[in-house]
C-alpha cells in the first residue's frame, strides 16, 4: 500500500485496507470485509456532467475536473472506491 491515505479530506485508508486483504485473498470474516466498487470507465469523458470546454486540451482543466469527479463520487457514493 502506497502512502496515498487522503483525498480532499476524504481518509482512503479502511478501503485501501480492505481492497488489499481482497487482493491477498484473505478470506472474509463478515460481509463488511468485502470490497464494493461503484466503477463506471471514463465517466467523466462521457458521462452526462458537462465538462469545462478545454477539457481536452488544458490537461490542468482535465485534472481539475476529474478530481472533481472523484470528490463527488466519495460524497455521494458509499463504495469503497480509492481515487
């Protein structure tokens, strides 16, 4: 596990746990100890949320925008996904 444990205030580490106890196969002891991802590839190239129009071409903007995205998704989403 890398030393990535924080995004915009949001504590990574219990998912970055219980991701990597699924992929060292640790068997689960309770149905909390199994990793949930709400995943959806490049959602925030395609998806409906409009993008800035430099998108494409500041990768700053694009930057901005997914972390954004991500930030939203953590709010909204009770996953165990890491950013």
């Amino acid at each position: 596990m890398n030393d990535f444990t924080n995004f915009r205030g949001y504590d990574l580490t219990a998912r970055k746990t219980k991701i990597k106890k699924a992929m060292d196969l640790i068997p689960p002891e309770t149905p909390e100890d199994i990793p949930v991802l709400a995943h959806t590839p490049c959602y925030f190239g395609f998806g409906n949320k409009k993008r800035p129009q430099s998108y494409w071409e500041e990768p700053a903007e694009m930057l901005k925008f997914q972390q954004d995205g991500y930030e939203s998704h953590l709010k909204n989403v009770a996953d165990d996904t890491v950013t």
